[in-house]
DNA sequence: AATGAATGAGTCTTCATTCAT
DNA sequence: GATGAATGAAGACTCATTCAT
C-alpha cells in the first residue's frame, strides 16, 4: 500500500531495527566511534545482514540522512507551507522543529550533526540543498509579499534559522531543561522582530 | 617577554608545527579522519615528536581548543565586554566574530564543531562554560539597563548567538560568497530588533 | 564427543592453529619477544582470525598456560595419585615428568618458564595454586602413613620438585643430551634417600 | 687499588644509579617490560647519561648479570670451594645461597630469571658455563673422595641446586614466608642423605 | 659528561568488508 | 535471506637509540 522495499510490503524488521539502532548510535557516538560491531551488538543482527540490507556503512548513515531530510521536508510542507503567511508560516516553522525535536530528539540531532562530511557535504539539513531553498522561499514570499523588510537574504536566513537552530543544540546539550515547546512565542516573537518590515 | 616553554624563550617550532597542522586537518576532515600519519606527513615531523609533545591524539585536540577558546575569551573581553551600553556591545560581538572568521577561518571553524564529544562535551565553544556565561551576562546586563526586553534569557541568548553562528557557518559552507564583514551592519539590526525592548 | 566449540564437533582448526604456534614461539623466544605478526607469519593466519578466537595476547597467553595446567593436573591425577605408596608415587612422578618432557618438550617448557608475570602470577606451574596443593598432598600422606620422615613441609616439596624440575632444566638447555627418562631410576632414588624416614 | 672504572677510582655514581634501577626493575618487571624511559624516571638520569655509560640496553642487562655472576663466583669460592669435605662444602653451598637470598634478594632472583634469552643463553647462572663447572666440580671431588656415591654426575647436580634453587624461587615467589636461613639444616640433611654413600 | 628532543620502526589492536555455508 | 569466521589494511601509540647542544 505505502513505501516499502521487500516483496512483503512491509520494510523487513531486521532493515528497520539496523536503521534505527544506527541512527541511535550515531547521534550518540558520532559516526566514526560507531563500528559495525556496535550496531550488531546493539540491534542484535548479524555483520552478514548489515551488508545485505546496505551497500557498506557509509551507504547506511546516507540512508538514514535521507530518512530525516525527507521527514524534515514532508514537515515543511505540510506544517509550514501550507500557512498563507509569513508570520504563520514562521510560527509553524518554529513550532514544528521544536515539537519534532521533543518528539523525536534522535533524527533532530541526526540532521543537525550525527552526518560526517564523507555523507554529505554539508553541515546541517537545512542547509541542504533542498533544505536550504524551502526555507530561503518563504522568505522571499514574506519580501515580496511585503510582510518583511527587504535585506540581505542570507542574513534573514541567518536570523531565521540560527535562532531556531541554536535553541534546539542548546536544548539537546541540556542547557536548556524545559521543552522548547514552552518557548514557541518568545521564539517567534523575537525572529518576527527582527524581519518584518 | 612572556609565557615560553623552552630555553630559547619561544614555543618549540616542532609544537607549533604540529599544532597549526593538526587544526587544519581537523577542521578539513574531522578529529575522526584524521589519523597521526596524517599529521606527521603535512606537519613534516616524526611520529614521535607528537607524542612527545602531547600526551595522546585527545590531548592534542583539547589542547588546540583550549588554545582557540582562551582566544575567543581574549576577543570577548577585549572588543565586546569593554563596550559601555548592549547596542554597541552586540555590534561588536558580530564585529569580532565575523572579522575573525575573516581573518583566522581554521580557528574559528575548529572552535565551532571541530570537536568530538570525547574531547570537550559541549558543542559549541561560545556555549562552554564560560563562552555561555560571557554572552548571557551582557544580555543580563542589557536586561537591567533596560534596554532589552525581559524574557527567557535562553531565546534571546539563543537569538543573539545562533544568528551570528549560523552566519558564519553557511560563510564557511561556501553558502555565502562574500566577507561576513559587509554584513556586520544588518546582522547587527536584525538581532537589536529582536532584543531591544 | 567431549568438548568442541563449532558446529563441527571440533576446535577450529585455526583455533588450533594459533594455539600450538604461539605455543611454541613462546617458548623459543619468550612471551614478549614474540609478536602478532610472528604469529600470523608461522601460523599462515590472519590477524583478524588470532583476534577473533583471542580476546588479546595475554588472554591466549592465558589460555595456553592454562591447557598446559590442565594436562599437568590430568596426568598428576591419572599416573601419580592412584599409587597406592608414597615411594611409587614418587617414581611415577619422575616417570611422568621426564616422559612427558621427552615428548612434549614444548608444552612442558611453556608450563616451566614461559609464562610472564602479567599472565600467571606464579612462576612454576608445579606452584600453581592447584599444582602446589597436589604435590604437597602426597608429602602429606607420605608423612602420615610414616613412610617418609617429618620435617618442614616445604624442604620437602623443594627436593621433590626441585630435583626434578632442575633436570628437565638442563635437559632443556642441552646440558644433558640423553633422554631423561634414563635416568628415572637414580633420579627417583636420590629423592626417596632424602625423604624416607 | 681495586676494580674502577673512571679516573676517580669510584664507579660514577650515576652508573651505579642506573644499575641498580635497571637490576631491580628487571627483576620487578622483567627485562622487556622495563622500558629506557622507565630506569630514566625511576633512576633520576637523562636517557643520555644511560647510553653514555652502557652501549644499550641489552649491554646494560649483560653487565648486570656479569656483576651478580661475578659475586656467585666470589662468594662459592670464599665460603664454598674453601671447606675441606664435601659436606662441609654442601652445608656452606646451602647457607650461602640462603642467606644472600635474604641479604640480596634481588641480585639473587636475577641471576635466577630476570635475564632474557637475548642477555645469556642459559636459564639460571648457576648453570652458566662457570657456575655449573663449579658446583660440578665439588660433586666429582665428593665421589672421588669416596664422600659420595658414584653415579650419574647430572642427576646429582640437579638434586644439590635443583633443591636449592626451588626453595628460593618458592621463598620469592612468597609460598615460604620465613627466613630461609631458617632451614638450612634440614635442607643440607635432605641433599645429603641423597647423595651421600 | 650530561641532557632531552627527535626519530621511525615496530607493537598491539580495531574494524569495514567479504564469502562459504 | 542470514550467519559469523576470516581477512588485512590502517590506526594509535611505544620505545630503543641518536645527536645537537
């Protein structure tokens, strides 16, 4: 019916604990004080049913990488671009990356920087290409749609994504002890300021 | 005339050598892949002159944060504490670090994510410790003065911080293609904006 | 139909393999000065295989030690103990020792010196916990059934072992260039003049 | 007037700095495990001053051996060879091992192991080409004298020193805790039921 | 004589990957 | 599909030795 990859139609169970316990295991030790033995040891499957189910490591880390690049982008989408304005959108922005990171703190810290340069070549998902436009568009809708201020784009980029993203670190280095969700207005208040017209 | 560690008055030219090299490497490609061999090969020395000099590969690396860290505190106290009111203290905090990230890329980057857990735990120098604590003193300061609005020290520490830090990582993502430095003014703006009460 | 390890009923040959290499390079030139690489050279494995079976050097350093302890005990047990006197114990002990030095010089060599202090704390096997215990028992039960004369427990056990040990000894260093068990007989007599009541 | 080997007619002190660190080091550690930086640190010298006094560290363990040699020797002929009968000599032989091995006990366990195959060929001193002539030499004069039975001359060697040497190597070893010199009556009493005629 | 920085070959060990079963 | 024994290249680190000062 959805996405699946064997002719069961299900992801095979062994495919998914791998997936799952790597993307622990990478958040938690980075990608290269994590060896295969790790994830067989931890997931509980053997070395011979890593390299059926994936190329070699580095094919697994891009596999989970996509994972989270595409959840981050179907996020987006459904929360962020659907909102008709600017000041919506960027409330959507923010409360959708602070829910995502309560939620699931793992593939929030997996985007941000469980990704060695070998996997991809840039430092944080939203940076992505892919990434990176998605967020730069909405800004360019809120210029011309007058809502915000004209400017250098990247700096808006900046402000808009640096803030969301730095209180997300801190919260993940238990800096912060609270949800972000608690902070969802302030946060949104102090990026409008900064960029409305 | 000051600190020194041999009978010659300077730094051992070995030390230095290894040390500027291997925060090259580490930057470049990581604490992980970057191996000794490496070192030794691009620094042009032996193997054992570096464990001669440095306890083991974790000390090395500490030892050059702690190098770049003792300088961001330098720059801190210097430009941005010695300013009299937060205005122009944030001027200057964005002056400083985009000047630097200008000036010395390496050192700025490796104070920025060239760090694995093993070696300091935190993920971002200007949130160690006293990184942390120097920026949310003059944003408790502007709060007193009132020039800042009240509010969660940690969303306009997260503003403050984050919008300056993601600047300079998308400068050294090749995202930007220009110096930081012409931005100084605007970056400026967007946070006073988002702060001032 | 006793002991295996794999799914054939039998050690892996490799297992096998590295044992009685490493066991003999221990013995030719010491526990230290025999390297990983000496041992994958003379046993035509690879390295990875020694570290699959072998948690480290020392671990089957351990491990040989403690096969050759096995079969000492195994032998005291089978060919000394279940005489019924103290002077045919004896005799059987000498017997037992040379014979088996004859034929496997190697094995009883490892049991006799190489072993490093980091793997077995004790210096002769014979003094092992259990191999001291042994053959202090039939000096006990000699006394007791009043064959051999009291006195220091110790100064016994020194002749007993020492005697025997002492000819394997120079046996082993080409001193003596006949087989020991020639000299079964007068080597057992001296002892049980020195002994008996 | 006697043995020197500087031109102030006293070993310099620091050589005998070194020897004594290396000598007690090696007994300690063995001589593998005793690493050059290791007698530095323990010895109070430059790693210079070591090769300056001793071409390296095999000589070093090669001079060390010939000292404790060389003192077997003095002390055999002092209190041994001088006793005019066999049991004389065997009672003095027992005694002065003990007692040395309670004066010196390092000297003593280094001649008995601390020395590798690479230092000297063969495993005990007392076995070296001149310390086996020696007790040899006592052994043949008792059977020639009629003093003690005729027979295999080895097998006797092994009961004289092979008694002797494990009863120190127990001492050392700690399953003996008092004073060999405790048991050298008993001791010389068994060597010489065995050997007598 | 003495120092200790420098060297680099060699050590133990890990680990991504393959492949016969 | 799954297993895990086997491989061997590569890594961090040690240490005997040299040599300029």
């Amino acid at each position: 019916m959805q996405g699946s990859s064997n002719r069961n139609g299900k992801q095979s169970e062994i495919r998914q604990r791998i997936i799952k316990t790597a993307q622990r295991l990478f958040v938690e030790q980075g990608y290269h004080r994590t060896s295969i033995p790790d994830i067989v040891r931890e997931a509980g499957v053997s070395t011979g049913a890593i390299y059926h189910h994936f190329t070699n490591k580095k094919e697994l880390a891009r596999e989970i990488h996509q994972l989270a690049l595409t959840e981050f982008l179907k996020r987006f989408k459904n929360h962020v671009e659907s909102q008709p304005t600017f000041k919506e959108k960027l409330r959507a922005f923010v409360e959708m990356m602070f829910s995502w990171t309560e939620t699931d703190p793992i593939m929030v810290q997996y985007l941000m920087y469980a990704r060695p340069k070998e996997v991809v070549n840039t430092q944080m998902a939203i940076c992505s290409e892919e990434g990176l436009d998605a967020v730069m568009c909405i800004i360019q809708a809120g210029i011309e749609s007058g809502e915000i201020k004209e400017g250098n784009l990247y700096v808006h980029y900046g402000t808009l994504t640096g803030t969301v993203l730095r209180l997300i670190e801190i919260r993940m280095d238990g800096v912060i002890d609270f949800p972000l969700t608690e902070i969802i207005d302030e946060t949104t208040a102090n990026i409008w300021l900064a960029l409305k017209k």
